[in-house]
C-alpha cells in the first residue's frame, strides 16, 4: 500500500512540473479566437459605447463588450459555432438591432454591424432542390417609426402586445432590399410578403425572396449573405447578416 501511494504522489509530481498553471492559460487561450470589427451608421460615422454580443445556442452571451470612439470593437470567444453576434445602442429609442447569425468562430473574424431604425432579424437562406439555380431567403424586418406609431395608437406597449396583427414591417418592393453574398451584389429574382405567427391568434409580417447565386466562388465553407433595407416611406434603414454553411447543397 505504501509503494502505490508514493507512485502516485510521484506522478502527482511530474504532472504538476509538466502542466504548469501557464501551459494550462495556454492551452485554453489556444480554443479562443478573435471576433472584431466596427459599428458604424449607414453614412460610415462610428458608434460609440454600442453593446457587442456574442450569444451561444441557449442564447446565453459568451461574449460581450462596448465599442470605442471609433467604432471599434473586439473580443474573444470559444472556438466553435454559435447562435448570432448582436449589435445595439440606445434600443428603440434611437436604433433597433444589427443580427449577424450561425456564427462560424473558427479562425479571427471580422464583423462590421451598421444599425439605424429597420431591423433585419430571423435570416435563414437554403438552396432549393430541382428549382432555378439560387438561394430563398426569409427574413422578419422591423421598423422603430412603425413601433412607434402602433404603440401610440394602442395607448401603451401593453396594449400593442395584445393586437392581433403586429404590423410593423416596412412596405417594401425589390428595389429596397439589397442582398449581397461574399462580397458581391446579386439580384432579388422574385419577393414575397407573407403572414408569420407570432402566437395564437396573433401574427406578424416577414419576406421571403429568391436571389441569383454569386458568380464567384468563395474560399471558405460558407457564405457570408448581408441584407440591406430601405425603407421607401421614411428613408429608414437596416441590416443584418447570416452565415450559411455549405453542405449538399454543393
């Protein structure tokens, strides 16, 4: 009994003088990698003191921090693939929120929100199956003005919550959606305003639309798709983001 307890402390030993409490912040600096970039609005101007997140599946924050006087934000994350990163200053007061979502945290990745008063939230994208070489992507966009407005003419946020229709999306034509995958603008092929619901008896708006496929092929295993809104009644503006993994789609 004596013998194994002073072979184990022997080991206990050597494994102490291997891993040493510096080699142990390395190995989990190692599984971090950097997520950075610049808040800014639709005219280029930085975003200070803007709340950066970064939000796992149980949409809990991983991440977060503010960005500086230029705009300027970083931060490291665990390697791996998470929900969304969000950016967001004054909510519903000023501005709504930039979601930039499947986040592929594999290798420092650079993210450029640009918030306004449109919110281009819920992206998804897929390839078809036996249909028109391109992409169908839904989005659900909210407008601050038409917050707003419905708020006011329920009387309360309350009361809002309670009508049957949450009409706050902007009406919008193919013009005044701009789609561009991995750095190059395709066309809005065909769109569609649809019901969505948003709870028993209740709904809300959302678009589907089908874009071309970019003529160049990206280097990386997905694609980087970035919506911009305009909206025709008031000039207001949004964007957001999505990470699409390539697959079979292939």
């Amino acid at each position: 009994m004596k013998t194994i307890k002073v072979v184990a402390v022997v080991l206990f030993l050597m494994v102490s003088a291997v891993s040493s409490p510096a080699d142990v912040q390395e190995s989990h600096d190692l599984q971090k990698v950097r997520v950075y970039g610049r808040v800014t609005d639709f005219e280029g101007l930085p975003i200070e003191g803007a709340s950066v997140l970064m939000k796992d599946k149980r949409f809990y924050n991983v991440a977060e921090t503010t960005s500086d006087s230029d705009g300027r934000y970083s931060f490291n994350v665990p390697k791996g693939h998470h929900l969304a990163l969000l950016a967001v200053k004054d909510y519903q007061v000023r501005f709504l929120e930039y979601w930039a979502w499947s986040v592929p945290a594999f290798r420092d990745l650079e993210i450029n929100p640009r918030i306004d008063r449109l919110e281009v939230y819920a992206i998804n994208a897929w390839r078809p199956q036996g249909a028109y070489p391109s992409y169908q992507i839904y989005f659900r966009p909210m407008s601050l003005t038409a917050v707003k407005d419905q708020v006011e003419k329920a009387g309360s946020l309350e009361e809002f919550n309670k009508l049957p229709i949450l009409d706050i999306a902007p009406e919008l034509s193919k013009s005044d959606i701009r789609v561009n995958i991995d750095c190059e603008e395709v066309a809005v092929l065909e769109m569609n305003k649809i019901r969505e619901s948003a709870g028993p008896g209740q709904y809300m708006y959302g678009y589907l639309i089908q874009v071309e496929l970019p003529k160049k092929k990206t280097e990386f295993d997905y694609s980087f798709i970035t919506i911009t809104l305009t909206d025709p009644e008031n000039g207001d503006k949004g964007e957001g983001s999505l990470f699409l993994l390539h697959g079979f789609e292939k």
